[in-house]
C-alpha cells in the first residue's frame, strides 16, 4: 500500500534491498488480473472456452515478459545515465511498480463484467475507451511512469532529471503502443 500512496518513501531503500519477493508477488497479482479480465473478454467474445484458456496464458505471459523487458530497458537507460544500481535493483522497483496496475485492472475487470451484464450493445464503443483510459492511466501510475520515476531515482542513484527523462522516454513509447494498438484506431 505505500507504494500507491509514498513512492519516494517506499523505494527510498530499493538500492540496499530491491525487495524482489514483494516484487514478483505484485507482478503475479497483476498477471492473474490480466489474465482474468482477458477470460472474461475471450469468452463472452467468441464463446469458446478454449480460446478462454489461451487468453489466459497469453495475458499472464505478456505480463511477466512485460517486467522483464521494462526491467532491462531501465537498467540499460540507467547505465547509459550513469546509474549505480544493479539488475536485481531494476527488477525489484519494477515489480513493484506493478501495484498500481493491480488497481487499474481490477477496475478494468469490473467494466468489462458491467459491459457484458448491462450493456449488450455498445454503439459509442465506450467501454474500450474506459479500458484505454484505466490502462494509461495505470502506466502512468506505475509501468513505465510515476513509481518507476521513483524507482530509477533511488534504486539506480540517477538525478532526478535523468530519472524522468528515462521514464518519459519508455512512457511515451508504451503508450503510443498501446494506443495506437487498441480498438480505437
């Protein structure tokens, strides 16, 4: 909880002790979140519970490959930068900057169960719209944005400039990604 509410607080120590375990169990909770919501959706998709499954074990994969591609893009970022951490520091704040996408996934799941109960037709196509919105706002939140700004000042020593110029650079990647592939475009 004081990740979401005390960044700089919490990843204060990241450099001594990366905290890993706290991380990996953040990751997971946000991987089975994911891996939820994206059953729902395949399911009340195509009806197939096979296709149900595979969304499953996508969704959970695209997260953990998701932490460990964030984890090298920051590490590298930071020793470009001249950061004095190491790749378990990188992992440790990355995971833990899964946190806030717990959060917004959760969300997510419950527009998703709202739009399959209550709202059969969606001509606005406003339900993927509330989805990209909980998604961005989560990365700004977490991955790659706020916390791992946090992350990348304290666990890998970076000035706070360098710190945010590395994260805006993956921010703004990710989310053009993730704009541009959505629904919506």
């Amino acid at each position: 909880m004081l990740v979401l509410t005390d960044p700089d607080g919490s990843t204060y120590d990241l450099y001594n002790s990366p905290q890993i375990g706290d991380a990996f169990l953040m990751v997971s909770l946000y991987a089975g979140l994911s891996a939820l919501n994206s059953f729902i959706s395949a399911i009340d998709i195509t009806g197939a519970f096979s296709v149900g499954f595979i969304a499953v074990v996508g969704s959970g994969l695209i997260v953990y490959l998701t932490w460990i591609f964030l984890t090298i893009m920051f590490r590298l970022l930071g020793t470009m930068l001249g950061g004095k951490g190491e790749l378990p520091n990188a992992l440790g704040f990355v995971g833990l900057a899964a946190a806030p996408l717990v959060v917004t996934t959760f969300l997510s799941t419950l527009v998703t169960i709202g739009g399959i109960l209550f709202m059969e037709e969606d001509p606005g196509e406003i339900l993927p719209m509330v989805r990209l919105g909980l998604t961005l706002v989560g990365m700004a939140w977490g991955w790659p944005g706020v916390l791992c700004y946090f992350g990348m000042k304290n666990s890998e020593k970076l000035d706070p400039l360098k710190a945010i110029v590395a994260t805006m650079i993956l921010f703004f990647g990710f989310a053009a990604f993730e704009i541009f592939s959505s629904k919506l475009f």
